[in-house]
C-alpha cells in the first residue's frame, strides 16, 4: 500500500507494541507522517525512533487515553506539528481479570472501562472537533470480538468492547453525510503483548479460546493493521458504521 497515504497525518493510540505499532508502520510505510501515542512514554520514543531511523516522519506523544485533558493536548499536538488529521487509530486498551461476574472488583471495572470505552469517546470527541472543521476524515475504533460475543468470565472487558461499537455506529451515522466515515475493527486472538500475558496467567481460559479459532493459529499484528488502512483509504469510501471482524473465523460460527 506504498503511497497510498502520502501527504496524510494519522494518529494511533496504544502504538508502543503490538497492534497499535503494526499499524504506525504500516501508515508510515504508505507515506502517512504519523504520532504514536501511548501511556509508556520511554516505549513509545522508541518506537517512534525506530520508525525515525527508517527515514519516515513521525511524532511521539505520551498520552493516557482515559484522561481527557491528554486527549486534547495530544490532538492539539499533532495538529500544531502537522497542520491536520486525517486518520485515526483508537487502539489503546487493557485487558481485565478472568473471573465470574459476582466475583469482579469493582475497581477492575472502572479501570478498563474508563480506557477501553471512554478512552475511545475521549479520542473520537476530540479528532472529531478537528476533522469537522474540514470536512473530511476517516477513525477506526478498536473492538474486539469480545464486542461481538459474550465469554464467561469476560462481561467487564467484553462490555468496554460492546460499548465501542454502540459509540462507533452513532457517531458514524451522525457525520457520514460531513465527510468523516468512522468504523470498528474487531480482532480475534491476536499475537501481541497482552495475548502473551494472558497465555501465562489465563493458560485454561486461553486453550479454550484456542479451541474455537477455525484457523488454528493466532493472527498477526499486521493483519490487523492491513485492516485498519483499508477502512481508512479511499477504497473503504462507502464503508460507514461498520464493526469488521478481523478474527480467524472465531465469530463466523
């Protein structure tokens, strides 16, 4: 897809590992100057120098999505750097403990609804009251096929990931006639970071879930991000309000 973005600016969260830096190369490598915003900010300079060294223009900003005030200063950022925003990867999000509904803290809820499910309305709130005032845009959420099924012993995860196709839908409905399409992308088990830990400290819920992946392996980083460049691009252009699953077959039976 080399070129396909030259001249864009596009913004991915959660870019320090795993989905969210596949995606950042892939943008940068289709000619998009890119900011890379993550919380761990020592990990997301390297990253982004990493992308620096390789010859493409990039941006690294620390940012915790779940704070609003980071939010704005991050889009703020990239728009006092690169003059606008043309694409968006809301990708930041934590995974929650495996355990019965009834047994939940309250605490865990908390925490990951606040980064997986306001932490993408923080991030669409404020690309959005960029993108308006020009009339053109393309965002892609992060979901999750926990945003498309339910799991024992996953409600509060799954419910952050539920939410944010209920918040890409409306807000793509309420700007598609304004030039901006928004979408979800919808991964399955993918090998990335929290994939690894979760093999670790989940190993029976995770052999379970393995049970149900028709293609028998997990995905790749950059599968996800060849989706997410589609959905943004002129040949997703008709593409409105979409939730793709991107998932080996897990959902399809």
């Amino acid at each position: 897809m080399g070129g396909l973005f030259d001249g864009k600016v596009a913004l991915v969260t959660g870019a320090a590992s795993g989905m969210g830096l596949a995606t950042a190369q892939a943008f940068a490598e289709a000619g998009a100057s890119v900011v890379l915003a993550d919380i761990d900010e020592a990990a997301v300079n390297l990253a982004a120098s990493s992308l620096a060294d390789a010859g493409h223009t990039v941006l690294a900003v620390r940012c915790d999505v779940a704070d609003e005030r980071d939010v704005e200063a991050m889009i703020d950022k990239t728009v006092a750097t690169f003059g606008k925003l043309d694409a968006a990867y809301n990708n930041a999000g934590i995974q929650a403990p495996h355990v019965e509904t009834a047994d939940a803290s309250g605490e865990d809820f908390e925490r990951v609804i606040a980064v997986n499910l306001r932490g993408v309305w923080n991030c669409m709130k404020h690309e959005l009251r960029h993108m308006r005032t020009r009339g053109s845009g393309a965002i892609v959420n992060c979901s999750s096929l926990g945003g498309l099924v339910g799991l024992p012993g996953r409600d509060t995860y799954h419910a952050s990931k539920h939410g944010v196709i209920g918040l890409t839908k409306s807000a793509a409905l309420e700007y598609a006639a304004r030039g901006i399409r928004i979408n979800a992308v919808c991964p399955g088990i993918v090998d990335t970071p929290m994939v690894s830990g979760m093999l670790v400290t989940q190993p029976e819920a995770m052999e379970a879930m393995m049970k149900e992946q028709p293609i028998g392996r997990l995905g790749r980083p950059e599968e996800i991000a060849s989706a997410v460049l589609w959905l943004c691009s002129p040949g997703a252009g008709f593409v409105i309000g979409h939730a793709l699953a991107v998932d080996g077959g897990y959902t399809a039976r």
